[in-house]
C-alpha cells in the first residue's frame, strides 16, 4: 500500500515510473500502480535488482522516441532498497547517487530507499539438515520462513516485534542444537 501511496503522491495519469522489471510494484502488486494512480511502468531488465546510470540513460532513451506531448513523460524513479526478488540485494551508495544524479539531471524525482535491509538469509545445512527440514521445524513451532535461491529466509517487518525475534532466535538454536548433537563427529 506504501507503494501505491508514494506512486500516487509523485505521478499523475500517463506519466511513467522507472523500476527494475523485478521491482516489487511490477512483479508482486502487478497492474496496481497503474490502475490506483494511472502511470506506466517501464521496466529496467537487470540481473539482481540494480540498475546502473547507463541502464536509466537507455531506458530514458527509449520513453524519448516519440516526443511529449505525444509520447509518456517520465517522472518518477523507484529505488527498491532492498530488493527482494533480487535476494535482498542492497544499492551501494555510489551506484544510489550515480542513478540520482541522472534523474534530478532529467527533472525526473526518485524515491528514497529505505534502511538497508529487513530480510536475514541463511544456510543451515552445516547442522545436519537440510533448509527445508529447518524451515518446516521451526513452522511447527509456529515460526514461519521462506525458502529463497537454496537458502532460508526469514523477513522482519512492522508486525514481528523485538520479542518475536528474541523467540525466533530461541526456537533456531534448540532446532539447531538437537540436530548438531545428533550428527555422527568427524571422527567416526
């Protein structure tokens, strides 16, 4: 919904909106920003999530081949810090002012990214099970992850409180310390 209020305060009906093509307002709210505010989305195809000032240049480029008042007018650039089908990749501050300098060079706004992240992967095959054994574990004790790109990830957010991740960090160690105690030592 944050997204939709953003888009919507920053564009106006047929303007467009910058994301990477993963971006979660393309991939995981589909048409939503364009059916709530009216823009369009041009999609920057990239391999984790960032794109360089190169790939807005180009795509930039490609909105300019019919001239307004006939073609869309860019107006806003959509940051997703992190980003989550990427894995949680994080923006580094240069490729982050690389990128905003080109938008505020086009008149063009960005969104600022929020904290780095609020997603925690890891591996747990190193305590004899597998991530899928460990992910289902912990959902039976009421614990609930995914699994990304072979790995476990658990996300934090508005409804997990300090205490609920206190209790998380409790309920992995005894899953991990049971399944430590039960695999054969090296020696044997």
């Amino acid at each position: 919904m944050c997204n939709f209020v953003a888009i919507k305060l920053h564009t106006h009906p047929a303007d467009v909106v910058i994301a990477d093509s993963m971006a979660h307002i393309i991939r995981a709210e589909s048409g939503g920003v364009s059916l709530s505010s009216g823009p369009m989305v041009e999609g920057v195809p990239t391999a984790r999530g960032i794109f360089t000032a190169d790939e807005l240049r180009q795509a930039l480029a490609r909105l300019k081949t019919v001239p307004p008042p006939y073609g869309p007018s860019p107006k806003l650039v959509c940051i997703e810090q992190t980003h989550n089908f990427g894995g949680g990749t994080v923006w580094s501050l240069a490729a982050l002012a690389d990128v905003a300098e080109v938008a505020r060079t086009e008149g063009i706004r960005l969104t600022t990214p929020p904290p780095e992240t609020n997603m925690v992967f890891f591996d747990t095959t190193g305590v004899g099970l597998s991530n899928e054994q460990f992910a289902k574990a912990l959902a039976d004790r009421g614990v609930h992850v995914g699994l990304m790109r072979g790995q476990i990830r658990a996300v934090t957010h508005i409804d997990v409180s300090p205490d609920d991740i206190d209790m998380t960090l409790e309920v992995a160690a005894v899953i991990a310390n049971a399944s430590y105690r039960g695999m054969p030592s090296a020696d044997t």
